[in-house]
C-alpha cells in the first residue's frame, strides 16, 4: 500500500468517526431539503468510516476509491447549500474558507480517483 493511500484512509476513517462524536457539529451544514438529518450524518459517517476502511486492502481499494469519488459528488450541495448561506447561518465562518471548501472537493476527488 502507498503511503498516500494509507494517509487518504486515515483522514476518511477519522472524518467519519466524528460524524459520531460530534454529530451536532455536522447539523447547521444540512439544506433543509434533506431529510432525517441526524440519519443522514450517521449514514454519511458510516460510508467515510467504511470506505476508509476498504483502501486498506487491495482487492477493496479500487471499489473504495469509486465510492468515495461518489460520495464526495453526493456531498457537494452541502456545500453549495454552506456557501449560499454564508452571511446568515454560517456568518462565523470567514467567507474564503466557504468558498474553498468546494475547489477542495476537486482535489480530494482527484486524490481519490
């Protein structure tokens, strides 16, 4: 296993266990159009935690790049929904970080493909 490989697992196994730590963290970031929030972190923390767990074994690792490229596409109108919200909800956060997060999930796609 490369070592990338092993740092993209990391960060995917440790984003989706605090899904589960501090799931009221994740809550704001939630478009009202998405129903059962809470599930949906929990589920959205389960996929990071499982396909971080999957890159560690060759015969999973392809599988988990395509899902976590999938998951990645599924997660962007969060934040879109973070950015449009950016001078109510998400006032707290410096509007260059908001508009970061999304050239972000391009590079974190490209890593994973």
């Amino acid at each position: 296993m490369q070592p990338t490989t092993a740092l993209m697992a990391l960060f995917y196994v440790l984003a989706g266990a605090n899904h589960f730590r501090v799931p009221k963290f994740y809550l704001p970031m939630m478009p009202p159009w998405i129903p059962r929030h809470k599930l949906m972190i929990a589920l959205s923390g389960v996929a990071e935690l499982v396909l971080g767990l999957l890159l560690l074994f060759p015969a999973t690792e392809d599988l988990a790049r395509i899902g976590i490229v999938a998951m990645l596409i599924v997660f962007l109108p969060v934040h879109f929904y973070m950015l449009q919200m950016r001078k109510t909800i998400f006032a707290h956060i410096p509007a260059l970080i908001l508009f970061v997060r999304l050239p972000l999930q391009a590079v974190l796609i490209y890593w994973a493909w």
